[in-house]
C-alpha cells in the first residue's frame, strides 16, 4: 500500500464524528473536552487517550514536563491519533489551515540550553498502522547518555520508535524535525531489534539534526533478527550530521533492513567518515533501498551525491549498495 494511500484512509478514520478527542491549548485549565475547555497539559491528555482516540492540538510549543526529570517524553500509544497545527475554533481536521504558526513538542526542559533536555521528546512502543502523529515541529531533544546500544536514552533524541519484542508501525505526516541530538540517530531512532519497527513518513523534513555516532536523522536498527524497513515519501533530509550515515544510517547484521525512499531530497548532510547521506553498516547484502525520484546534492562525502529518477513500479525500482 503506498503512503498517500495511507495517509488518506488515516485521515478518514480521525474525521470519523463518532471518534472522541481531546482538545489541547497552550495555557488552558480546562478538562479537555473542547476548545472553550481545553487542557493545556498535553503529556497528559496522551496518557488518558486511548486506540481511537484523537488528540487535537493548537498552535503554541508543549513540554513533556514541567519538572526536569530527563526520561519525560510525549508517549503516543497504540491507535491514537495526535494532530497539530490546529488554531483553536475548528470543528473537524480538514479545516486546518497552513500558516506561519506552529504547533512545537520541545524538549526543551531543565536550565535553558541542551544539555539536559528530554531524551526523547516523543515515544512510541509497539503501535500499530492506524497510529498517526499530525502537523508538527518536533525539536531540541538530547540522547547523549553513555547507556548500550539501543538504549531510548542515547537513541531518539526528537523521536523514538520501539517494536522491540513486537511491531511499530506508525505513521508520521507533515513534521519537522529541528536541531535534535543523539548518540545514534539523532533525529529518529527505529528500534525493530528482535521485532520490527517500519514507520511511514510522508511531507516530513529533518533540518539540523546531529548524532555524536551514526545517522545524523535516522537511524534504522534491524539487528537481532528484528526488521527494520520505513517507507519515506515527499522528505528532505537538509544538514543533517553523522559519523556514519550523514542523514540516515541502517543497521542489520542478522537481521532486515529495506529502505523505501520516494520523491525525497539530501540537501547537504555531512558524515565525518561514510556515507554523506545514507550508509549501511553491513552493506548491501543485507540492506538495501528502493528510490523512486530521489535527488542527492552537496552532500559529503559525494558517495550518494547523485540524481535517482524513475516512474518504475516499487518492484522495478533501483538497488543500490550502500556501504
């Protein structure tokens, strides 16, 4: 099924009348239950929200915490639906306008500056394909922490995904992903360590973002005989930095990988060692990817600076080794 398809049947299921949400506004005392009675609390209204449930939010920038407690991050479960870019008076999802405005998950906590902000300022365990996450900035996350590979605290600084023991397979649309950190993945962590994590991302940017090791944007962990395989469409990976991976970096050793990029752009990145836009760490014998009208310039090293273009089927799309 590709991508737009997907988007559409996701944006008919939260359109349904019938669904409940849960109104979110900057600064508002209320219980949730509308606009004139929204909460302004957002890490709470996801905790109550359960599969089915929508989450609306206004324009204005939410933190996990108040406090300073470093594992605090938005936890999205299974089935919700978490939507942003709303300017407080709609009555349905599709009355949403683009505007200069923004609706921001910051991990901005604790003493200004990065150091000790959020590890992740979202997370994910183990959802499903009708998970969704909706018009956002994601930004200022740090997973700086000295933890194993893997571990949430040094993986995901703006976003982790974890299918360990399990699967997710959630859907991010229409999000920015800004000046994040990360030891590994900086920006998305896919964690399909023994399960699998294949996130679909459509009209997402990934904007200065830098991992202290491998995959400046994103980093796609498919070992441990888990499968890790996103599907990327309508995407541009700008400025990104990585050791290894200056945007996207994959991992597989006994397990999958399979990348799907389509009508995306690597404005750019930079990796200190391989690969300025994408490397596999196990080469393309048990990684590879699918492009479908991709362009890569400036990135460096040049070992991915070039131009992919095809209308073949996915199928009949190009395999390209990465290492």
């Amino acid at each position: 099924m590709k991508p737009t398809l997907t988007i559409t049947m996701l944006l008919a299921f939260i359109c349904n009348v019938c669904a409940q949400v849960i109104y979110v506004h900057q600064g508002a005392t209320g219980n949730g239950t509308s606009w004139s009675d929204a909460t302004g609390d957002l890490a709470t209204a996801l905790d109550q929200a359960t599969a089915g449930t929508q989450v609306w939010v206004a324009f204005g920038t939410y933190k996990p915490t108040t406090g300073t407690d470093r594992n605090a991050s938005f936890r999205v479960k299974s089935g919700v639906s978490l939507i942003g870019n709303f300017n407080g008076t709609e009555t349905s999802v599709d009355q949403r306008q683009q505007t200069a405005s923004a609706t921001i998950l910051s991990g901005e906590i604790g003493q200004p500056g990065q150091a000790d902000n959020s590890y992740n300022v979202v997370f994910m365990k183990n959802v499903g394909e009708n998970t969704l996450i909706d018009g956002f900035v994601i930004t200022a996350g740090n997973a700086n922490s000295q933890a194993n590979d893997g571990n949430k605290t040094r993986c995901g600084g703006g976003m982790f995904i974890d299918g360990e023991n399990g699967s997710s397979k959630p859907t991010i649309a229409n999000c920015e992903f800004l000046k994040n950190l990360g030891r590994d993945g900086a920006a998305v962590y896919n964690n399909g360590r023994r399960g699998e994590s294949s996130p679909v991302f459509v009209n997402c940017t990934f904007k200065n973002n830098e991992a202290g090791l491998d995959g400046g944007a994103i980093y796609n962990d498919g070992r441990l005989k888990g499968k890790s395989s996103p599907t990327l469409t309508n995407c541009t990976f700008e400025r990104n930095m990585g050791t290894y991976g200056g945007a996207i970096c994959n991992a597989t050793e006994d397990g999958t990988c399979n990348l799907v990029l389509e009508n995306c752009k690597f404005m750019e990145n930079a990796a200190y060692l391989r690969g300025g836009a994408v490397f596999s760490l196990n080469g393309d014998e048990k990684c590879y990817m699918e492009l479908l009208n991709c362009k890569f310039t400036g990135n460096y090293p040049d070992d991915q600076n070039m131009i992919f273009t095809t209308t073949a089927a996915r199928g009949d799309a190009y395999k390209v080794k990465m290492d």
